[in-house]
C-alpha cells in the first residue's frame, strides 16, 4: 500500500478504536484463559491454523481484514467462559460502537450523505438538485436556518451608521462603554494615536503606535513632552488649620522629609509631597506617596482647604485613613442636582419621576436598550464630564461632628495635565494668554456668568493683574529650572481655541521677549518664587468650576461665531464673556537627588476643571509637543533615579499587589513558550526570575547579620561545596517550616539622616568613577558605626542607583551581588576584564519530574495488566482499584524553581545583596543603569570588608546569564 493511501485510510478511521480487546499479544500461551474469557482443551500453539501470525506492520491488537500471510482465527468454541472478563471485553465493544455512531466525522448537513462527485454548491438554494430521498430532509434543515436568522435579525435591529453616529447616539454608546473602565477626556484622542490598556478602572494609554522612543526622550531633554494625568484621584479636605494639622500629622514623620506643616507649603506657595503611613506606625506599614496642595490663606478665616492627589490604587487604603483620623463617619450622599453632579450619568429618560398611574414601557424582549428619537420626551443626554459611571447613591462626601472636618472626593473633577521638559514654559506662554476685562456693557447687565461679575470687583482684577504680570514673566526665563520647586501660580485664561494656530508649530523661547523682560523682576522670581497673594485661583470654588463647565461654548457654536468674522482666520473681537477659564500653574522639579543631571525632567502641572480637556489639549498639541504614555512615565522615573509607584514601593499594599499580579503574568507567558524554547533559570542560577522575595532576603540577612562575619562565610563556603543531595532536598521540601517566632514585615528606609551617612559610606562619585565629590565630615565606618547603625535598621532595605562600569545592559529582576577579593583584583587589570562568571548549575528538577513521569505511567501500566488478567482469586468477583495520587513534581514548572525557596542568599558562588526592579540602556549617562533594592544590612557587611579604592563596588548578573558586570552602587538623597 502506498504512502498516500495509507495517510487516507488513517484520516478516515481516525474517529474507529484500534482495538477492542483485552489482550497484550495475539499470540497465546498453552492453557492461558481466551482473550474473550473462554478456555478449553484447544489445539497447541504450535498448530499453524490455531495461532495466527504476527504481521510485519502491526505486532499487537487487533487487525482488521485479511492479511498477506493468510492467517486465520480457530474455528473451535471455548469449553468454558469467565463472567467478568468476557462482560469487560463486550462492554468495551459496546462503547466502541457508541463512540463510533454518535460521533460524525464530517459536516452534520444532508449534502454530507451524498458522495464528493455528487455534490453542488446550487444545491445550498435549490434543494431540487437533490435526490428525491434526501429533499424532505434538506427542506427541513432549510426552514430550520430561515426561522434562526429571522429571530437573530429581529433580536439585534442595529441602526443604520448614520444613525449610529448621531451625537446623541454616540454618547449613549460612549457611556455604556465606560462603565466598567472610565474614559478619560482624552480618550478618543488616544484610542486613535496609542495602544490603551485597561488598568485601575481605567482605560489609558500606554505607549504610541508610532516608534517615538528616542523623540519622547529628546523633547523631555530639550523642549516638552506632554502627558495626561487626570486618572489621578484628588481628596479635598476642609475644616480648620489646627485640627487638620493634628489629624495630618499621624500619618507622617519628620524624619522622612517635610510633612503637611512645612512653611512654604503650609502658605500654598509650594507643592509638597510625602509618604503616607498607617496612623502610628512608622517606619513600618507604609501606605504610598502623596502630593498635596494648600489653598493660600483668607484674611481672618481659619478655614483652610487642601487636595491631596493619590494614585488609583492607594485611594482606598488612604481615603479609609483620612476617615480614622479625622473621625469622619457620617457619609453625605449628594442630592440629584441639574448639573455638575454625578448624577448625571443617568440618562434623562431613566431619571424624570414617572406620575402615578402611567403605564410602564415595557421592552420588548429580545431588543437592545437604545434611545427612539420618536419616543424621546426629553432632551439628548449632555456629553457627560466627571466620573459619570458612579452610583448616585455612592458617598462623596464626609463629614465629622467631633473636629468638623469635610472630606470630598473630587475623582474627575479637575484635570491635570503634565508638561515635562526645560521648554515648557514656553509652550505655556504661547498657548494661554491672560483673560481680558469685559467691556462696560456686560458689567452693567446682569449675569449668569461667573467672570462678569468678578470684573465688577476692584480687588480681585486687581489681583488678575498681578498674576498676569508674573505670567508674562515666564517668557523671560531661558528655563524651568530656574524657579523654586513646586511653586504654584493662579490665573485667569481665555479659552485656548481662540488663538490655535493654523498649522502645527514649535513653541521656542523668543529672544526679544526675553530682552524686554526686567532682569530684576526675573531674578526675584527665580530667587522668591510668586507671591503668596498671587497663588490664589477660582479653581477652589466649587460653584465657579460648575459655573464654567456649564456655560461652555461648544465646538459648533465657536465655528459659527469664526464663521461670521469679517476678515477670515482673525480673532474673535469682543471675546465672548464665557471663554474665561481659572487655572493652576505648577512647577514639578525635575531631578533633585545626587550630583548628576540637576533638574532634568522638570516641568510643569496644568491644572483646569472638568470638561475642559479636549479645548487645552489640542492647543497644546498644535505647539509641538510630544505626547507619552504609561510607558514613559516609567522612562522619566528611571531618568529621573527616582522609585515610580507602585512597581518600587514594595512595602506598601498597592506595591505587594502589583509584584504578585507581574509574577502571574510573567510565569503565565513563560508558560506559554515551547518547553524547549524556554530559559532554564535553574541552569542558571536564578532563584526568582519573576518576583523579588524581599521579605525572604531582609529575614536571611538579618541572621547573617546577629550571627556575624564567621556564619557569613560559613554559609557561603556551603553554598559552594554542597553536593546534590542537599540541592535535591531543597528541591523536594515543600513543608512550612514552623515559625518560631513573631514574623517582622520588612521596610524601606526613607529615614534622610540615615540615608546621607549610608551615602557617605558608599563614596558617592559619578556615574562612570570620573569625578570625586567633596562629603562632610561624617562618622567613620567601623564596627562599632556599623553595629549602631544595624541595630536600628535590621530588616531593612534601601533604594539604590547602579551605573555599569562597562558594556552591558542589565534587566529586571537582576541579582545584585557581593564580589569576592579575587573579583575586585580583576578591576586593577582595566577594561579587558568584564567580570567573573557563574560556573553553570544542575537542574535536578527535571530529572526529578521525568524520573515521576515513568513511574506514573508504569504504574498505570501495571494497573491495566492487573484489571486485564486478574488472578484466580478475582475470577469470581471484580475489583477496581482507584488510581494513585500525582506526585507533587506534577505542579512544577521545567526551569524555574518551586516554591518554597532555598536559601537566596547563598544559593549562587557570591552572595545576593538584593534585585534590581527598573533597568534599561540610559540615553542621559551612555551606559547601562540600574534601579532597585538592597538589603541595608549585608550592604554595611560589604562595605566594612572591602578596601577604600574599591569600595561600593558590586556585581550585577541578570536572570538569563552567567556573566557578572562591575557596577557602581549610588545612594542618592
């Protein structure tokens, strides 16, 4: 038979059962029991008509047909038959015949019937063209399909697309969308321009579609990059200045940096930020980074009003703290309001009261939800602004009798936009200009606007013209760095979209407006920063953010007034009093830390209230900026050294979550890669490709550290010399080990004072050892300095910057390592020695798993042989027997280390410092650059032992690598 044949007579029985029978071989011992149960004084084996030969091409089972060799089956009967193997062998010939009917090898259509050269594709629409045995059958399969597409029509009845791209319609749809994931007001301008991912209730952009990667780097570096940042949730808080302070001050320590009640903040001419704590607990249970913003001071009030911006994922966890402390239990849940309230998610057709006795429209079943233009009663639903998908019956507000403080939950409600790179002030002068007076007739009339009336009062236009002037001011500086950090500036702006250019252009600064400036003014705002009088902005009131989100001028109706300007392209003339905006200008320092690349990455936050998005985003695009995503605001951290939430904050809550849902993800697309594509990290010596045990290295560290130097080199003398059959124990102990006692949580040092000795410690230089710098006089590092300082910070960790002294590019979750005295004697030899090497490991594991693997299924084997030929003693009565449980080397994965880990330590010839949590090729130092975290107590113990030329000098290796690289470790405060 041919090959082509056979594959065809292979694809048509590939459904059939290959055998039937319980037997091992065709061939039978004398006086063995008969394959159907029976036996009996037959012919020998030895007769050639008894036994039938084996075939070439099959050895065992059954074989269908006649064969070559013409052998042939005894004709005689059995004299005796066993009950229970001959009821086995019929019951696997019934479920054979079962299998085989009920299951179709082909398509379940009557054409199936009928031969290949039979068949037409007319006789889908003709079922005449049939054979008259199988037209009844065919018109009833048709009938059949015809009621099936009449119901799926009537159950979907989409609309045409023009009347699904009506505005009504569209937003209707745009809001059914929303509800598990909120839309920014920027959405549909990214969902066109980047890849948007879903996460924290929100659906945000994550990184261009575009290759953009370079020119997002170079506009932070020279000119502007653009971000949006209204996903972040704002927390207002009311009451007095005292009992906010005290309220405040449980969650913070001084020691970490300024709190709530620094001066300049305290005022609102600052921006501050800091870490949150749980009320009484520093330095452990931290809850995330904060940044918070104080309303400047009213003459005589003692009311003050902050925002405090939280990332999404610490909302909850903060917002129930702000509750404990300030004893705000009673929740105020808002009334139904005709606009600036959440309330208006609802529809208008689902929120008016019904009068009593009107009959209930009832849907019809099988329909879509979708608002008739016939039957509408109301006016189109508004587009909606704010977080819109929120319940109304959700608390937005808190109130406490005992100290009278008032939370709100402002999430949505202010905008803020993120303009990062030395240029952006420049694109901020040309884009805004300061709001105009209105001219004296809509002074005298009354008004239901909100920037009439304040041109009524003298001291608040005034005030106007005071923050203009400091406004013109910014076109004088060369860049954003010369203002203090974090200063804030208050104004008035007319609507952007008055004075878009016509083409996209690159906002630079002008050099006659910097001419013009007064070197006076100039200086005393680079020095002073703005007045305190000047920070103040409208934006605080909450009747003038609703006020301007209401009357907004639309899209039409400002095409409409451009329409009907006498000279085409010029400015409207007057300025429509509705097209005034309150704003908030402030400065975000760029990088502060260390020595190196002072102030990159500053810029500035533009704050606006809600529904006001789109009309300063395309301004702002039309000056040339660059717009980035998640992805580099994870690029401007790493630039920045600086730790971004919540990757680098692993003892906060949100930060144990993230590590535990990337763990997931990473393992999950390891899986998903050819076992013989996959990296073996055990090979490799890679404990934790995936996560960082953190808890695990600051426990085992904090052993080594009590026990002292003998038990560190012990422990790392056994971890060279072990054999394997200690690594296969390690491999096999999945027991707990019983805790002996209380377990202590890690934490991060975030102490300043202790952070400036351990970075003295480190002889910080530059990034390639180039440049000294001059440190004060600071406590020496000895025995005693390094007991002190271990004693108060025992299972801690420290955030750290690593600059490779040579090639290469370090990854995630890379191993910071300590280097030995024959390691450091590498460094004297130059640039030729690139580092030691890891010798390779053994992968017991797998040799485990396929060992557990064959035993299993010899088992089985073995298991079916018994069932197939029972002893004497079962032949009168049948037993089953259950099947053993898998061993646990069925749960693991080839390559990657199970659960729970060996020693971090002192699994690999050099000892493991910690791991490296952001890595990349930095653009701004030309060389590969690392971020992460190291134990504080095994960095003092490599500190101690290694000499002053050297010292601060570690090993990096990453997950999928032998090679160790000489880096520098950097502590920059």
């Amino acid at each position: 038979m041919s090959a082509a044949k056979v594959k065809m007579r292979q694809k048509k029985l590939r459904n059939q059962p290959a055998s039937v029978q319980f037997v091992s071989s065709p061939v039978r011992e004398e006086g063995s029991p008969h394959p159907n149960g029976g036996g009996g004084d037959g012919p020998s084996d030895k007769d050639p008509l008894t036994v039938r030969k084996k075939s070439s091409h099959q050895q065992t089972g059954w074989v269908r047909g006649h064969q070559k060799d013409g052998g042939v089956y005894a004709d005689k009967m059995p004299q005796y038959i066993t009950a229970g193997v001959f009821a086995r062998a019929r019951a696997a010939e019934v479920r054979a015949m079962l299998k085989a009917v009920t299951k179709t090898t082909g398509s379940c259509h009557v054409f199936g019937a009928l031969p290949k050269h039979m068949r037409r594709r007319a006789m889908s629409h003709n079922t005449k063209r049939l054979p008259c045995r199988l037209r009844e059958m065919a018109n009833k399969m048709r009938e059949k399909c015809l009621q099936g597409s009449f119901k799926k029509k009537a159950h979907s009845k989409n609309k045409s697309r023009k009347a699904r791209r009506r505005h009504g319609n569209m937003l209707l749809e745009f809001n059914r969308r929303q509800r598990k994931n909120v839309w920014l007001e920027t959405h549909i301008w990214h969902a066109k321009r980047f890849h948007m991912v879903k996460k924290w209730g929100y659906c945000l952009g994550d990184r261009p579609t575009l290759k953009c990667y370079r020119p997002c780097y170079r506009a932070m570096s020279s000119h502007c990059l653009l971000q949006d940042l209204s996903y972040y949730c704002c927390l207002e808080l009311q009451g007095e200045e005292d009992k906010l302070l005290d309220c405040l001050s449980q969650l913070t320590s001084k020691e970490t940096g300024p709190t709530f009640a620094q001066r300049l903040c305290l005022s609102g001419q600052r921006q501050g930020s800091v870490v949150l704590y749980r009320a009484g607990q520093f330095p452990s249970q931290a809850l995330g980074p904060v940044t918070f913003l104080w309303r400047p001071r009213s003459l005589g009030s003692v009311h003050r009003q902050m925002w405090t911006w939280v990332h999404p994922t610490l909302k909850q966890d903060i917002l129930s703290e702000f509750l404990s402390v300030c004893q705000c239990h009673e929740a105020v849940v808002p009334l139904p309001m005709p606009y600036g309230t959440r309330t208006e998610a609802i529809s208008t057709k689902d929120s008016e009261p019904k009068p009593d006795g009107a009959p209930e429209i009832k849907q019809a079943p099988g329909t879509k939800r979708k608002q008739s233009q016939k039957d509408a009663s109301g006016p189109p639903p508004k587009k909606i602004f704010g977080d819109g998908t929120r319940s109304p019956d959700t608390p937005v507000t808190w109130k406490s009798n005992s100290t009278g403080i008032l939370i709100n939950d402002l999430t949505m409600e202010i905008v803020r936009y993120r303009l990062i790179g030395p240029q952006s002030h420049s694109v901020l002068a040309d884009a805004l200009e300061a709001a105009t007076n209105c001219d004296d007739m809509s002074k005298s009339q009354p008004s239901c606007l909100w920037w009439p009336d304040h041109c009524k009062d003298e001291h608040k236009m005034k005030l106007h013209q005071q923050q203009t002037d400091v406004f013109h001011l910014l076109k004088g500086i060369y860049s954003t760095a010369e203002l203090p950090p974090g200063t804030v500036l208050g104004l008035t702006v007319d609507d952007p979209r008055l004075n878009i250019p016509a083409k996209r252009v690159k906002a630079l600064p002008c050099v006659k407006e910097t001419q013009e400036v007064d070197d006076d003014k100039r200086k005393a705002l680079s020095l002073g920063g703005v007045p305190e009088h000047c920070c103040q902005s409208f934006l605080w009131e909450q009747s003038v953010r609703n006020n301007v989100t209401e009357k907004k001028i639309s899209e039409q109706d400002l095409n409409r007034m451009r329409s009907e300007v006498l000279v085409p392209g010029s400015r409207l003339s007057p300025i429509p009093p509705q097209c005034r905006v309150p704003i908030l200008l402030v400065q975000q320092p760029g990088k502060q830390e260390g020595h190196e690349m002072n102030s990159w990455g500053v810029g500035w936050d533009l704050l606006l209230p809600k529904g006001w998005g789109m009309a300063f985003w395309i301004p702002l695009v039309y000056r040339g900026v660059r717009i980035g995503g998640l992805k580099m605001s994870l690029t401007h951290s790493q630039n920045k050294g600086v730790p971004h939430f919540p990757n680098d904050y692993p003892d906060c809550p949100a930060g144990a979550r993230f590590q535990e849902d990337q763990e997931s993800e990473l393992l999950e697309k390891f899986k998903r890669r050819p076992p013989a594509k996959r990296t073996n990290y055990i090979k490799h010596g890679c404990l934790a490709p995936f996560c960082c045990p953190w808890q695990q290295l600051a426990e085992e560290w904090d052993v080594i550290g009590s026990d002292g130097e003998d038990k560190k080199g012990d422990i790392q003398a056994k971890s060279t010399s072990r054999g394997d059959t200690a690594i296969q124990s390690e491999i096999m102990s999945h027991h707990e080990v019983p805790a002996t006692k209380l377990q202590t949580h890690f934490t991060v040092l975030r102490n300043r004072k202790s952070l400036r000795l351990l970075s003295s410690w480190c002889r910080p230089t530059s990034c390639k050892g180039q440049r000294l710098y001059c440190v004060k006089e600071t406590l020496p590092l000895d025995h005693a300095a390094k007991m002190s300082f271990q004693a108060s910070h025992g299972m801690t960790l420290v955030w750290v910057r690593l600059s490779l002294l040579l090639k290469g590019k370090p990854d995630p979750h890379a191993m910071v390592c300590v280097p030995t005295a024959d390691d450091l004697k590498l460094l004297n030899q130059g640039p030729v020695s690139s580092g030691p090497q890891e010798p390779p490991h053994k992968d017991l594991l797998k040799s485990t798993i396929k060992h557990s693997k064959k035993g299993a299924k010899k088992r089985a084997s073995d298991n079916s042989k018994s069932k197939d030929t029972p002893s004497a003693s079962d032949q009168k009565t049948t037993t089953f027997e259950k099947p053993q449980s898998s061993s646990p080397a069925s749960d693991f994965v080839l390559g990657v280390w199970p659960n729970p880990l060996p020693s971090v330590t002192s699994h690999c010839s050099r000892l493991t410092l910690g791991w490296v949590t952001q890595a990349d090729f930095s653009l701004s130092a030309g060389s590969g650059e690392a971020l992460g975290f190291v134990s504080v107590t095994g960095l003092i113990h490599t500190l101690i032992s290694q000499p002053l030329e050297h010292r601060g000098m570690v090993l990096l290796r990453n997950p999928m690598s032998l090679q160790y690289r000489f880096a520098k470790i950097n502590i920059e405060v």
